[in-house]
C-alpha cells in the first residue's frame, strides 16, 4: 500500500522559512518522480516542483529562486525548502508520486504565510 505522509507545515511569516517533509512507502523511491503541488483556497491545485530519478528539478515560476525540493534515498523522502515565503504561498501543500503503476498523493499539510 502506497503512503505518502507530510510534515513541517504551520504559521510563518512573511519572509521566513519553512522545509516540508514527506515520508514516502510502498513505491519504488529510486525510480519514481516525486513533487510538490499546492491548492490555495477557491482556486485549482497547481504544481510547486518536481525532481526527477536522476535528481533533475525544475519549479513554477512563482517559486522559482526561492524554493527547493531535494530527496533522500536512504530515507525515501522528499522535502520542500522554502525561503522568502509570501502571503501567496499560503496554501495545501501535497506531496506526489508516480513511479511504474501511477501518480499518488499525499493528504496535504497547509503552509498560511501572515505577519
């Protein structure tokens, strides 16, 4: 059974920083693209970043510069650093999957940015 688990959400404030975490099992870590999506209140969720196998990242303009997504094999997880953080980035933070057998999600961990 495939369980994605975040972590590491709360209240910051604006220009602070915050590292999600999101402890991974029951996928096959080395050969799954693993990333970041986010879903603000009243609007669609939207990818943050993804890393591939080889550990090839790219990110949404938005976050571009200011946050990273880094993961650990030895642990099967991924994580989220984000810096210089705005009132925009309040949101639900999912962690994703996809390796062979499909995409899977996590059950999200909300990020609210306010002074």
């Amino acid at each position: 059974q495939v369980q994605l688990v975040e972590s590491g959400g709360g209240l910051v404030q604006p220009g602070r920083s915050l590292t999600l975490s999101c402890a991974t099992s029951g996928i096959i870590f080395q050969r799954a693209v693993l990333g970041w999506y986010r879903q603000a209140p009243g609007q669609e969720r939207e990818w943050v970043a993804l890393i591939s196998t080889s550990s090839t990242t790219n990110y949404a303009d938005s976050v571009q510069g200011r946050f990273t997504i880094a993961r650990d094999g030895a642990t099967n997880t991924v994580y989220l650093r984000m810096n210089s953080l705005r009132p925009e980035d309040t949101a639900v933070y999912y962690c994703y999957a996809r390796d062979f057998r499909g995409p899977n999600w996590g059950q999200g961990t909300q990020v609210t940015v306010s002074s």
